[in-house]
C-alpha cells in the first residue's frame, strides 16, 4: 500500500524542517511546493534506500537490452533497377 504524499509550501518546509523530516519518516513522502509546483520530495531514508537499491548499475543496463540472437531481420532480395550509363 503506498501513503499519499503530503505537500508542504517552501517557506513551511522550511520553518518546521524539523517535523517534515519526522513526517517523512511516519507518514511517508513529503512534497515540497514552490509557487504552487512540485518541486521536491522528501523521503525517509528506508523508502530512498528501497528506491536506490532496485536502480540497475550501467553495465547491467547494456546487458538488459534486447538480445540480438532472437533479432532476425527479412530482406528484400531486390538489387535496384538497371541504369544505362
């Protein structure tokens, strides 16, 4: 079941620093609004490393594409037209 996140305004965020980081902990994320849009989340440190540790490294990035030994490609046998020079 995922928490709905709850939306601070900047100058609050700032001024109660202290319970947001509490609230990210208890009652999930926390979005940071600025000017009416979202521009920060603010998680607990179990759900951020839950996050990071599901990010595949690079290398297992490449080796995650498509596999080219089921890749065939049909074609066509036609060579063009004959231009006379």
């Amino acid at each position: 079941m995922t928490k709905q996140s709850v939306q601070w305004q900047v100058q609050t965020a700032k001024t109660r620093f202290s319970e947001l980081i509490e609230r990210a902990r208890s009652e999930g994320p926390q979005t940071i609004t600025w000017h009416g849009r979202e521009r920060a989340v603010i998680l607990s440190i179990e759900e951020y490393r839950a996050l990071a540790s599901q990010r595949p490294d690079f290398k297992a990035h490449l080796l995650g594409g498509p596999k080219v030994e089921d890749f065939s490609v049909e074609r066509d046998q036609d060579t063009g037209r004959t231009i006379e020079l």
